[in-house]
C-alpha cells in the first residue's frame, strides 16, 4: 500500500499548512475589522475575541489530531483496525466540556444584548433616518427641539418624509442628507423604510439593524471617538442597493450646532 | 399498470414478473428506485453545473469589476452585451445560484438520488413503498427544474431578490428587475419543488419504516439511512411553511392582498395596503430554510460516517449516539430559526431564546465530530476517493461549524450580520460539507449504480483540487467578513472603509473558484467515461457490510433475485476479533463469524479489542 502513504502525508501536510496559515493571520490580524469607535463595540470585540479564542482551540486541535491521525493510521496491509464501538465516558465528558464553553458563551451573549437592547440612555441624542432606493436621509428637530410625527401615508412630492400635518412639532423639523451628531453623547437611531428592507450598518461601530417598511426599529451605541464614518446598507434593496452609501459625521457639539444651524428647515408647505 | 404497492417480502417472483420491457417504462417513466435515483441525481448535477457557471460570472465581477469579456455574451445577451456584466444581471445571477444550488442541486440529490437509491438497498426492499408516487416525485422535480430554467430567460429577467426573497422587493415588480414574470416562476418552481420533495419524503420515510428485511431492527440500519429519513421527516414539516409562504406570496403580488405589505411608497407611488409585515415571510421562510440546511448536511453526515467506518476498516464509534445526535439536531433545527433574524426588528427579547438553542446544536454535532475522529482512532485508513473526501467533510464540517457559534450569539450577529462571513459560514459548513458528502457518495456507490469503476487516480485529482480550492474561496471570505464587506454588492468601490487588500482576497477567491469550478470537468468526464468504458465493478468493491453489497451489480429489477436478505448483524462489523477477513457483512449469522455487536461494550471498555487488534506490535 504505497500510494496511502503519500495520500497520507499530502493529507496531514495539507490540514496543517492550512491550520497553521489560518491560525496565523486571524491571530496576526491580517485582515480584520475597521478600526473600534463605539463603547458597545468594544464590549462585542470583546465577547468576539473570547469566541475565538475558544473556537479556535477547538479548530486547531481538531485538524491536529485529524492530522496525526490520517497518518497515524494510514492503511498498511500488514496492519489491523482496533475493534472499538464506543467508549461512553469518553463521549460523555467531551460532550460536557462543550456545554462548559457553551455556557460562558451564552451567557456573555446573553448579558451583551441585553445591554445592547435596553432602551437608549435619556441624554442620548435622536436622529430619525429615512430609507428609500437608494439613499439615506437624516431628520432633526427644528428650533423647537422635537421631532414632528412623520408617518409614510402623509407622503407626497411636496413632503417627501410623511411629516403629520397636524402635528405642530413637525413645521421646522430638518431633513438632512448626511447624519451629524454631536460627539460626546449616545446616539440613539429609529428607523424608517418607505418601500423596501434596508439595513443600516455602521462597521465602526459594530452596528446594524434592518430597516423594514411599516414599522420602527431601533438602534442605539455611544461614540468614542468624532470623525467621518460610512454607512453601507447591508440588506438586499434593489440594483442599487452596493451605492447606497451614507455618511456619518461625529463632531464636538458646536461644529454640529453650526452644521444645523446652516440646514433649511423643509417644515410644510401649507 | 404496476400495482403501486407490491407486497414487498414475499413477491419476489412477483417483483420479476412485474420488471418493465419498454424503453419507455424502464429509463423515463420507470418507477424503479434505482432509476429514479439516476434520473434525479443527474439531473441535479446538471442544475448544479449551471449554478456553478453563475457562480463564475459573478465571482468575476467581483475580483475584475472592470472585466471586458466579450466571448460572455453568449451566456447572458442582455446582461452582459458589452462584455462586463451589468448590474440586474449580477444580482439575478446570486439569487439563482443560491436557489439553484440548495434546493435543485443539494436537496434534490441527497433525499431524491441517495435516499432513492440507498433506502430500499440498505434496509433490504425491494422497491420504494408508494413506486408510482416516488415516479411522480421525479417528474414534479423535474417540472421544477424546467420552469425554474424557463425563469432565467423572461425579457424581464429572472428573480433576483436573493435566494430568500424577502418582500417588498420580492413582492413588487416595480422594485426591482426580475421581481416580475421571474420571481412568478421562481413562486411556482419552489412549490412544484415542495410537492415534488413532500411526495419522495413520504415514501423514504415509510419504506424505511415500514419494509426492512427480517433482521433490519432500527439499531441496525446504517447510518445513511439514518440521516436520509430524519432529513425527509425534517422536509415533511418544514417545506409546507415554505410553501405557504409562497402562496401568500403570489396572492400579495397578484391578488392585492396583504400578508408581508405595509403601506409604502415606491418610487413616488403609494402602494396603499394595510397589515402586512415583511417579518412574516421572513419567519414562514426561515422556518423552512433553517431546517433545510439540516436537510442537506444530516444525510451527507450519514454518508461520511458510513464511509470512514469502511475506510478506516472499523466500527462507527458511538453508533447509538450517532443517531441520537442527529435526532437531536433534527429537533433542534427546528426552533432556531430565528437566528437569522436577530437584526431584522424582530422583538429583540425573542433572541434570547434563539441563541440559547443554536448554540445547543453545538452539542449534538461535536459529539459527532468526536466520534468520526473516534472511528479514524486506531483504524486501518484506505485513502479512496470517496474516504478522501469522508475525511475533508470532518474538516469542513468542524470548520463552518464553528463560525455559527459567532453568528449563533445574537451580540456578534450584530457586526457580522450580511456581511462575507455569513457568506463564508454557511458555504463551509452547509455547501462544501454536503458537497464533500455527495461526491463521497457519489464515488463509493457509482460501481454499484452502473456496474463501473471509476477512475480512482482522477477522482483523487478532483478531490484535491476540490478541497485546497474549496478552502481557498470560503476561508478567504471570512477576512471580508471581518472587514465589514456586506454581501450582495455589485461593486465595493464607493466605499473607504474596506482596505485595498479586499482587492487581493476577491482575486483569491475567483482564481480559486475558477480552478474548483475546472476541476468539476475531470469529475464530469471521469463519470461519464466510466459509465461508458470504466473497468467493471465488483459485487463489493469496498469490502464493505451493508446490504446494497450483497446485491447483483448493478442490482436487478426488485434488487435481490427470488430470495430477499436476511439481516444478522449490524453493518460496522469491521475488523472483528477472530474473524476471518476485515469485515462481515450484515447476512452473515453470527455462528459464522463473531460479531461485536452485543458484547461490544465489554470490548471497549477492557480493551481487549485493541490486543487483538494490533498484532504487529504497531499499538502506540
């Protein structure tokens, strides 16, 4: 049996070459997330790297021992198989230590999103943000510091964002193209889709959450760090669905005072 | 006509009488397992094939945007006139690769070609149960297969709202090219599917219920078969909330009414309904589409453990709990639907639940990890062609399995929600693993589907182009995941935040994708060239124990000439102490030759096993 030793060795070689070259640059992190700007991101990086830490021993020492074991065991004509059918303790403790691991991942998934879906502090600054084929826009409150009610059957060329016209709230609201806000507060996003599924991802900040026609959804994340960051939309929405590309500014609470300051309010035309 | 239902375990006179003359009812028309098993296994090859051709054309736009390929445009007039593929173009060519690959290649041969031909030779029957219900489960596949294919031509271009579908975008024909007479047939297909698939689950489950030969206890059904009937129990419940899913769907987009639309305005124009929820369909999908992808790994994990028991020439390790993990995932599989919809405005309290049972399935399928490495330990390994690739799927399988224990935690979903690494998860551990399954299969059972052998130092050629190349499209993707790429863009050049090197990674991936997709023509011609001109095969090529073995190659019409098999053991008898050759087949009675079958638990536990196991003095 000459040939299984070289399917052997090509095989053992070949599960190790590719463990090692994948265990090498996720460690090194050759190619890895955006650069961290979120209180919320750090604590999923965290939790991240804790899964991988756990999996990735797991992955390793499966294609070592799988390894080892393909060439261990490689067919000899003057050989013969162990006759073994189970061994219980062995099965039983394995499967315990995997619940182990699952346990802390679990929980810290668990703790993690709870945080991450309780209601946005009540300093956070609110931006409501329309979807549409293909771009995003941004609605601030007006002068009067509240965000008129907007509803999609109010739509129509003159008052493209659904603004309630009974809602006295809503004459001086503010629609933008870019998201600005102010740094130094959480960020607190509803969102609003007027035809089809978008998703508002925010890479920088380990953010996501769909935007779907016919209801609010909500995200809410504390910045740290002011600067430009991209948002790519991350669910289906058409063929142009790879340009719709928006833009978030975190700046110090002045320059985004000065930035509002300098949008026109659409109010309603009445 | 046939009686449809032969009374199987004394008819074998019968059986021979009823063997169809006409061209007509042996090889279109035949209710034949065996046949039926050809005609859905080639067919879905050849489904597979064009997924895998749309497969390249978008892979190419992605690593060479600025392509000009004139020599294309036979493949997509429309789409591609200029020799770069246009925009609909692409996101028609994802959604079709996506729907062709799952449910017309990946289900349809593993339930509809192994189960078809497995079931009834692995549990010692003659035919299927219901002969004339599994005839018409080909032709509705078959029907599914055309209509989808007719889909791809509509002027107004095929479905290309993903592979899922999810309304509005499906719903409207305004939303999106291809959300018109396309995703109309795309609706229609996917239901033919559904019937076609309930029609065969039916018979799969029933005929492995209902006829195993005198001695075939449940405990003693191989593991394939195993895999293949939980998988259709799985499609028996899961498909019809797909195929509801369907129906609202046409009646949405035909009919005005509204199950997955809200009022909306789409391109200035109000679409006025009222009370419908995209979330819906999402649910109704997914409650289909997270089993699914048990239905096509469970029976391709049957096929790998049946494979490395022979090639490593010893018993499946664990084979009780075996089939109680697969039960177990199988039930699991069902309430974890959700977690593709941590992100999508579902109440987020309902995630909860979700991560804790996803994460669950981790146990049941480590503890199959463990005992497919168990079954490698100590073994006597045969490098075949189909163990080689038994062996890649342990690897692919732990691989993609992994990376669900990031996705499974709603909290990391979050970053990594649609982007390549979900891309990269599922085609590890659901794509390549069942793929890997399917050509195991594929080369272990060809001798005894055609009476050939095929080309072993090809099929070696193909696995490792296969493998290597495989790794490199799909390990690669992970790093775009880690980079934030979101999937189902046509171009990521308006965007800063992803490095140059994403470049470097989409040519990796397409020169692999290319070089895999190439070494898929050495597997075309070597199954063909084998059929025609292969060296004749043995009755038991493999030396291996299940029942098909005892059969004639390839086995008659009724399988097992006028006595049917009797079944004395189990089918991992390999390497017994004290018996005369490597392996005992399921017919031969235990006064014969020992079986470890029933003191087998003495054995592992003393080791005596392993001494008289090892006589060469190799024992570590």
């Amino acid at each position: 049996m000459k040939a299984s030793s070289g399917q052997a060795f090509g095989y053992a070689a070949f599960l190790l070459v590719f463990t090692a070259i994948a265990a090498y640059t996720v460690a090194n992190k050759t190619w890895w997330f955006p650069p961290l700007a979120s209180v919320q991101g750090a604590e999923i990086d965290n939790l991240f790297m804790i899964t991988l830490l756990l999996t990735g021993i797991v992955f390793i020492a499966v294609h070592v021992v799988l390894a080892y074991f393909v060439w261990r065991y490689r067919g000899r004509s003057e050989r013969k198989a162990a006759y073994i059918t189970h061994n219980t303790p062995f099965e039983v403790s394995a499967a315990a230590t995997v619940a182990l691991a699952l346990v802390i991942l679990v929980g810290g998934g668990t703790t993690l999103w709870t945080k991450i879906q309780s209601p946005p502090p009540s300093d956070a600054f609110t931006v409501e943000v329309w979807a549409e084929q293909f771009r995003w826009t941004f609605h601030y409150p007006g002068a009067d510091g509240r965000m008129g009610n907007t509803d999609v059957k109010f739509i129509s060329d003159e008052n493209p964002y659904g603004l309630d016209p009974n809602d006295p709230y809503a004459k001086d609201d503010i629609f933008a193209s870019e998201m600005h806000v102010p740094y130094g507060k959480p960020i607190a996003v509803i969102l609003r889709s007027k035809d089809v599924l978008h998703s508002f991802f925010l890479p920088h900040f380990r953010m996501k959450m769909d935007v779907v026609p016919g209801m609010k959804t909500r995200l809410w994340f504390t910045p740290t760090q002011s600067g430009t960051f991209e948002i790519p939309c991350a669910e289906l929405c058409g063929v142009g669905h790879y340009i719709m590309r928006g833009v978030l500014t975190i700046e110090p609470p002045a320059a985004f005072n000065e930035w509002l300051s300098q949008q026109t309010p659409v109010g309603m035309s009445q | 006509m046939e009686t449809p239902n032969i009374a199987h375990a004394e008819a074998a006179v019968e059986a021979h009488h009823h063997e169809p003359q006409s061209f007509w009812t042996k090889y279109v028309f035949s209710q034949d397992h065996k046949v039926i098993a050809m005609q859905y296994m080639i067919t879905a090859l050849v489904m597979g094939f064009i997924g895998m051709v749309m497969s390249w054309l978008f892979r190419i736009q992605l690593a060479w945007p600025d392509h000009n390929l004139p020599f294309l445009r036979f493949l997509m007039p429309t789409n591609m006139e200029s020799g770069t593929l246009q925009t609909p173009g692409y996101y028609m060519l994802v959604t079709m690769h996506g729907t062709i690959m799952i449910f017309f290649l990946l289900t349809a041969i593993l339930t509809g070609g192994f189960g078809n031909f497995l079931i009834p030779l692995q549990v010692g029957a003659r035919d299927m149960a219901f002969p004339f219900l599994n005839m018409l489960s080909y032709w509705f596949y078959f029907l599914s297969c055309v209509v989808v294919t007719i889909s791809l031509f509509v002027s107004t271009g095929a479905a290309s709202g993903g592979w899922t579908s999810y309304p509005p975008l499906s719903a409207l024909a305004k939303a999106t090219p291809g959300s018109g007479l396309g995703q109309d047939l795309w609706l229609v297909s996917i239901a033919l599917f559904i019937v076609a698939s309930t029609m065969g689950s039916l018979n799969y489950v029933t005929t492995a219920l209902n006829m195993r030969a005198k001695g075939m206890t449940l405990m003693r059904m191989p593991l394939t078969v195993w895999g293949i009937i939980v998988a259709a129990v799985l499609g028996l419940f899961a498909f019809p909330a797909l195929f509801a899913g369907a129906v609202l769907l046409l009646l949405d987009r035909h009919l005005g009414t509204s199950f997955f639309l809200p009022h909306l305005v789409l391109g200035g124009e109000h679409i006025v309904r009222d009370g419908g929820s995209p979330l819906l369909w999402q649910h109704l999908f997914w409650f289909l589409g997270h089993p699914e992808v048990y239905i096509l790994i469970l029976p391709a994990m049957g096929i790998t453990s049946e494979i490395l028991s022979n090639g490593a020439r010893k018993p499946i390790f664990g084979y009780k709990v075996m089939v109680a993990s697969l039960v177990a995932i199988a039930f699991l599989s069902f309430i974890v639907w959700g977690h593709h919809m941590f992100v999508s405005g579902m109440n987020p309290w309902l995630g909860f639940a979700f991560v804790i049972t996803t994460l669950i399935i981790a146990i049941p399928s480590a503890i199959k990890t463990f005992n497919w490495l168990g079954t490698l330990w100590k073994g006597n390994i045969r490098f075949t062609t189909p163990m080689l690739y038994a062996i890649g799927f342990i690897s692919t399988f732990v691989t993609g399995g992994l990376t669900g224990l990031f996705l499974g935690n709603s909290a990391l979903d979050i970053p990594l929600h649609d982007t390549y690494f979900v891309v990269a998860h599922f085609h590890v551990v659901m794509g390549l693993s069942s793929v890997f399954g399917i050509f195991a299969g594929i080369y272990y059972w060809f001798p005894k589907m055609t009476g050939k052998m095929m080309s072993e130092r090809w099929g070696k050629v193909h696995f490792w182009l296969t493998f290597i190349g495989s790794y490199g499209v799909f390990w690669t993707m992970h790093y775009l995941g880690f980079m934030g790429m979101p999937r189902r863009y046509y171009s990521y050049d308006s965007y800063q935040f992803l490095p140059p090197s994403m470049h470097t990674l989409q040519m990796i991936i397409t020169i692999s994708a290319l070089i895999v997709g190439a070494a898929q023509f050495i597997f075309i011609v070597n199954f063909l060239g084998s059929w025609l001109r292969g060296k004749k095969a043995p009755d038991n090529p493999w030396q291996a124990n299940s029942l098909e073995w005892q059969a004639p190659t390839p086995p008659p019409h009724g399988n097992w000439g006028p006595k049917l098999p009797e079944v004395h053991r189990w089918p991992y008898d390999y390497s017994v102490p004290g018996a005369s050759a490597d392996f005992v087949p399921q017919t031969v009675p235990v006064e014969v030759e020992p079986s470890g079958e029933h003191h087998s638990a003495a054995v592992a536990v003393n080791g005596h096993g392993h001494t008289n196991g090892h006589g060469n003095g190799h024992h570590a």
